[in-house]
C-alpha cells in the first residue's frame, strides 16, 4: 500500500500522515524527516544533500529521490508507506515510478487535502514558527501551484486523484480520507 497525501503547505499533510499510518498499520515518510536522518547519519546521499542545504541551494530532485529510496528501504516500509512531501515535481513522480516499478510496487491513491488559501495562511500565521510569515507562506504557495499541483492532473490522469476536504476538526478530515480511500 502506498498512498501520497497531497496539498500545500498548511493543509494538514502531517498531521493526517501520522494518524492514517497508525490506524492502517504502515509506516509514514516525511521527506523532512527522510532529509535529516540521511544528512545526520551521513549517509553517501545524505552528504550530497548537505552540500547544497549548507550553500542556501536546493537540493535537486535526483538527490531528494535517491533519500527517499534510501529510506524507503528500511524494514519499516516493507508494507507499505504513507508518502508525505513526496513528489513534488514531475521529475520527482517520475522517479518515484520508476523505484516502485523495480520493486514490483505501485501507488494505491493520491489523496489530495483542498484548503483554500486564505485558510491555509491563517493557520501558518497562527502556528507561530519563524519562517510563517505571510510573506513568506504566499511564495511558499506560489511555489506550490507553480511546482506542485501540476502533478495532480498528472496523478488524475492515471486515475489515482481523490480529493477530500481539508476545512474542519482534525478528526473529520480524517474521517474523510479513510472514506476516500
């Protein structure tokens, strides 16, 4: 089972992550999470990754695919993951086609979590961390329609695209998602 929680930044991506990979017994990859483990454990394309974080570069969609294999190696994913922040470009989707193809894997559904903008702002402003400022989180939002959702006509025409709600208690966006699913 592979599932992509898809949205802009803000949307709850995380947070669903977490409890969606508890309720359905795999494991969640934050790509986050994936880049500071490989960076700290100095793995060979963690000390690639380093290189352009330490230079303010971004780091370029072949490396962020080669971490995400990396960790999706580990014995945890074996049944599956719940991909979070991953892909985010088309050279990203397409990469990850091609691992999971050599591993005789493939996606289950794309979950994509809507949350108009002006929602999506209120609750980076209100999260309070240093780099939530608005901004700052609209370039983060430009960056997204402009990078990102493009994939999700890429994922639709592939009949994997469902699209859930993301407005209300955390609990009833995830109601939805297991429904969706």
């Amino acid at each position: 089972m592979i599932i992509i929680l898809f949205g802009a930044p803000g949307v709850g991506k995380g947070t669903q992550a977490v409890i969606l990979a508890e309720k359905l017994g795999v494991a969640h990859l934050s790509t986050g999470d994936a880049f500071r483990a490989a960076i700290k454990s100095q793995t060979p394309v963690g000390v690639l990754a380093k290189e352009y974080v330490d230079a303010g570069k971004l780091v370029p969609d072949t490396i962020v695919a080669r971490i995400v294999e990396e960790a999706m190696s580990a014995e945890a994913f074996s049944k599956g993951c719940i991909l979070d922040g991953f892909p985010r470009t088309r050279a990203q989707a397409n990469a990850l086609d091609d691992m999971l193809t050599s591993q005789n894997l493939v996606i289950t559904t794309v979950v994509n979590i809507s949350v108009d903008d002006a929602t999506i702002i209120t609750r980076l402003l209100q999260r309070g961390r240093a780099d939530d400022q608005e901004d700052i989180i609209r370039h983060r939002l430009t960056i997204y329609n402009d990078e990102t959702a493009p994939l999700l006509d890429y994922y639709s025409g592939k009949g994997l695209l469902t699209s859930v709600d993301g407005i209300g208690e955390v609990e009833a966006v995830n109601e939805r998602i297991l429904a969706a699913l």
